[in-house]
C-alpha cells in the first residue's frame, strides 16, 4: 500500500513504520510537500481544476493516507477508501483529479492492485457526480489510464466515452479492448469493423472500393500518392479516366466505412488515419518493430526485449498479408515483408525456448510457424531438433516426412543436406 505522503521537512514517516518499505504492495513516492505541488501542477495546468491546487494536493494526501493505514492487511475496499479521506468542503472535481493523478503514480511504479483500485474509485466518482465527459489529466497520461480501465474492465461504457470525447489513444500498439472506430484484419483474413459490427453484404459486394483500402494499407496507409492507387487498380486505364474513377471508389469507400474523416486525402496523397484506425499488419509491425532487429544467436541482451509483445505478435500473425485475396501485384511485395518477419519473430521466440532448455515451449511456437507457413524448411530443421532433444525420434521423423513431402509437391525440390542429417539423427538413435 502507499506509504503516509506527509514527509516534508516537519512530518516523517512514523516510527515503526520504514519496515513496511519492502512490502509488495507498499510504495514511497518520495515526494516532499513542494515536489508534490510541482507535479500537480502539472497534472492539472489545462483541467478545471487548476484554481483548486490546494484542494487537490489536499485529496491525494488523505487518500495515501487512507491506503497507508491498511498496509498491513493489503486490502481496503473502494467505498471504504472514498470514506476513509473524505475531505470537508472539496468538490468532486478535485476528487476526481487526485485519484487520477495517483492511480497514474502507482501505475508508473508497478503497483497494479493498488492502481487498479484508484482507478476504479475515480470513474466511480465521474459516475456518481455525473463528470461523464471529465478529462481529469494531460491527454497522455489519461490515454494509458484508459487502456487500463478497459483492460481490467473497469466503467467500460464511461471509458469508452471519454476516449471518444477526447480522442485518447492508448499506450500499447496492440490494445485489445480499446474501441477503435475501425478495425481491419488482413494476416490470414480480410474484414472490416467499425464501431463494432463486421461489415456485411447481401448483394454484390463493393470490390473495387475495398480493393482500394487494401491497396493504401500495401503501400504504407499514409500518405499514399494517388497516383500509385491507381496505377495498383486500375493498370490498364487511360489516364484521363484514372482520377474520376479514384473518386467514386473513395466515395464509396467513405460511405461504406461510415466514417468519412477516417480517410484523409491532402495534396493528392491519401491518409487512413492510424488514430481512429486499428490495422493488424500495422501492429503486428509495431510489435516486432525492436524484436526483429536483434540477433538470431542467444544472447543475454535479448532479456531486455518484451516477451509480451514478442508473443502477442505471434498470436496476432495468424496468416499472410491478404492471402484469402486475388493476388496482385501491389500486394506480394507486403506479404513478403511480413512473411519475412514472421519467420525471424518464430525463430527469435524459438531460439529463446531453447536456450531455457524448454523444448515442448520451443515445439509449440515452431509449429505454429510451420502451420501458416509450411514450406519454410529451416522451420521444420528445428521441430526436429528439438524433438530429438526429448528423445521422440519418432516424432522427428514425422515432421520430416511431412517436410519431405511438401518440399516435392509443391516445389518439386528434396530436402537440404542438414534437413537430411537430422533424419539420420533420428533413424539411427544414440543408444
């Protein structure tokens, strides 16, 4: 829990209370009376609330010191906190702006139950005092906060407004549960949400307008010259038809998103706005962005690479770039880049599991590899090895077979000279 916030230079941590420091879920923001009005004030420099700085400091010292008063038992319920550090004669507003202010403190310091707690007390508090469209701190931080919320679904109705009414974006590339207006999946799959519904068609469906959309999302999504839209659509037409048929399409592009600010056109360039909408591939990139420039080789430097990112990437990759589609020109050199990364993303997480000596963990990502991409031998020269480190031979001649036989179908090629000694490995077993 929070440790008594009264450490000026006349009020110090009681005696009897420096060995709770070291408890889980005690945290010592450290911050004397005038460091404290310093970061407040710049929590609430553009709110409401920057006329009640005093108030507002007020609230957050009752409040830690309501928290700090149950470190012992490591829980205290959200209504016993409201009134624990109720406050005479301060406003909600200012309420409201404290508990932000030290959910996001605790956040930053990795202390999750207690900052979850905060959070919950705060929008408990929007609800309660009808704040529904209250932006109770710099957009950023609040962006993070949301993210959170949803995550733990805290208020999600009351979240999901304030996102909307202020725009926030969130602090993960990913962000599962964030209420992005559109949605497009293309790994494995192409669909588009917006404002959660999957857009359907019961007639001929719009083709070219969504052949559109995945061209923009191929090229980059921004500032996407319109000349290469349509020279990628429309290749065998007259350039004097070309910008009236870019035209329609968009519109009905617009009209069938629902959405006509989502699309950008400026200086013959045209935008898919990343900040109202959520593309797979494009997190997918930002996910790997780090983890697929280290080296393939163990080292210790990989430990400070986010494993979390590294396996939320690998689940999201469930596919290549538009591979249900009609191949075309402008989208084989996309897919190529992602298929490239996903082999080194399968390879890194394999390499990882391996080097932990975590074979079974190893077999699950290589197989997942293999599965979307199941002519990448060097893919199948893992599973093997590490089937082979189980003593499951059997198993290792298997995935050799189904290599073998691949490889001869599909590319008319025999397995390489190290795919050839592995199976010698496994058909003839140490004893």
């Amino acid at each position: 829990m929070v440790e008594n916030p009264q450490n000026n230079d006349s009020a110090r941590t009681p005696a009897g209370k420096s060995a709770k420091k070291g408890r889980a879920d005690v945290v010592n923001p450290a911050l004397g009376t005038h460091e404290l009005a310093v970061q407040v004030r710049a929590w609430i420099a553009d709110t409401p609330a920057r006329n009640d700085e005093a108030k507002v400091i007020a609230c957050i010292q009752a409040y830690m010191q309501a928290l700090y008063l149950h470190c012992d038992t490591r829980q205290i319920a959200e209504q016993d906190l409201l009134e624990r550090a109720s406050l005479a004669g301060v406003s909600n507003l200012a309420r409201v702006h404290a508990l932000f202010f030290l959910a996001h403190q605790l956040k930053h310091r990795g202390y999750r139950q207690n900052h979850r707690l905060l959070l919950s007390a705060a929008l408990s508090v929007m609800i309660s005092a009808g704040l529904y469209d209250l932006l109770a701190g710099p957009v950023p931080a609040m962006g993070r906060l949301c993210e959170e919320a949803l995550e733990a679904d805290i208020a999600p109705e009351l979240v999901t407004r304030l996102i909307r009414q202020h725009r926030l974006m969130p602090e993960s590339p990913f962000a599962p549960d964030w209420p992005w207006r559109v949605r497009v999946y293309t790994l494995g799959r192409f669909a588009v949400v917006c404002e959660g519904q999957q857009l359907s068609f019961n007639g001929k469906s719009p083709r070219k307008a969504l052949e559109l959309l995945q061209a923009l999302i191929a090229h980059g999504g921004r500032d996407v010259h319109i000349s290469l839209l349509m020279q990628s659509l429309w290749p065998e037409e007259s350039n004097s038809n070309l910008q009236n048929l870019f035209d329609n399409t968009l519109h009905r592009l617009r009209r069938i998103v629902g959405l006509a600010d989502v699309l950008h056109v400026q200086n013959a360039k045209l935008t898919l706005d990343s900040d109202q909408c959520w593309v797979d591939a494009w997190c997918f990139n930002r996910l790997t962005a780090n983890i697929v420039a280290e080296p393939l080789a163990p080292t210790s430097s990989r430990k400070d690479l986010s494993d979390r990112e590294a396996r939320t990437a690998w689940r999201l990759y469930t596919g290549h770039f538009l591979q249900t589609e009609v191949d075309t020109a402008w989208a084989l050199p996309h897919r190529e880049r992602l298929r490239n990364r996903f082999h080194r993303l399968v390879r890194i997480l394999g390499a990882r599991m391996e080097e932990a000596l975590r074979w079974e963990d190893a077999i699950e990502v290589y197989e997942r590899g293999v599965e979307i991409d199941n002519l990448a031998e060097i893919l199948y020269q893992h599973l093997m090895f590490c089937y082979q480190q189980l003593g499951e031979h059997a198993e290792a001649l298997r995935v050799y077979r189904r290599c073998r036989e691949l490889l001869s179908i599909v590319l008319n090629v025999a397995p390489s000279a190290r795919t050839e000694l592995l199976r010698q490995v496994s058909a003839v077993p140490p004893r």
